[in-house]
C-alpha cells in the first residue's frame, strides 16, 4: 500500500493535471466557439468547406468529451486517496503496483483485472486492434 507521502505527491499530480485539463478544456471550447462550421467554410473555400468546417467542429467536441472523461477519472482517484483506497484494485482488492500507479495515476485496477475489464466491457467507442 502506498505510504502518506506518496499519497500526497500523487494527490498534488492529479490536481496538477486536473487544473491543466480544465485550462485546456476552456480553450478549446472557447475555440469550438469561434470556430463554427459555417465561420470554418467562409474561411476554408474550398470545394469541401462542409465537410471540413464540421471536422474541425466535431473535432474540438471529441477532445473536450476526452479531457472532461480524464477529469472524471482523477476525481474518482482523489476520492480514493481520500478514503484511504487508492492504490488498490476495485474488482479484486489487491494492490496496484507502484510503477503501474506512477504510469497512470487515474488507474483503479491492476493489470489482470484492468485486462478482464476491457474484454467484458468492450464498447463501440472503445478502439481496438
């Protein structure tokens, strides 16, 4: 299990990066507002300006849903270190290694069962090779 301090330092990570997904998440969705479809064709003239004004449009939406879903994960990961459960598997209850933690602080799983999860609840949007 991870010590106080560890704790504390993935605590201030998570809220650093939290803080930075917010930022970015203020700037594209004040971009998405500049940039609607029909301002992107005015500027694009080309034979395609639709097609392309609505790419960057859909674009600016997927990477706001993204980071808005990494907030979600760091807030369930503070939660967890409030309760003093981070750092341990939520299907099995063992521990997650340190380097998996290190790697992804949002991780609330360790490696086999982060893996049966992702077989028995692949989704339409989740990518796969």
């Amino acid at each position: 299990m991870i010590d106080q301090q560890q704790a504390l330092a993935f605590k201030t990570r998570l809220r650093n990066r939290a803080e930075q997904l917010r930022e970015e998440v203020q700037r594209t969705r004040a971009k998405s507002l500049e940039e609607n479809p029909g301002d992107v064709a005015e500027r694009a003239r080309d034979a395609e300006d639709d097609s392309f004004a609505t790419l960057v449009v859909d674009t600016n939406l997927t990477e706001i849903e993204r980071d808005v879903e990494e907030l979600r994960m760091i807030d369930a990961a503070l939660q967890r270190i409030s309760a003093g459960t981070y750092g341990k598997c939520v299907d099995c209850g063992q521990e997650i290694p340190l380097k998996r933690l290190e790697a992804e602080p949002t991780a609330e799983r360790d490696v086999q069962c982060q893996e049966l999860y992702e077989k028995t609840h692949l989704s339409a949007r989740t990518p796969s090779l």
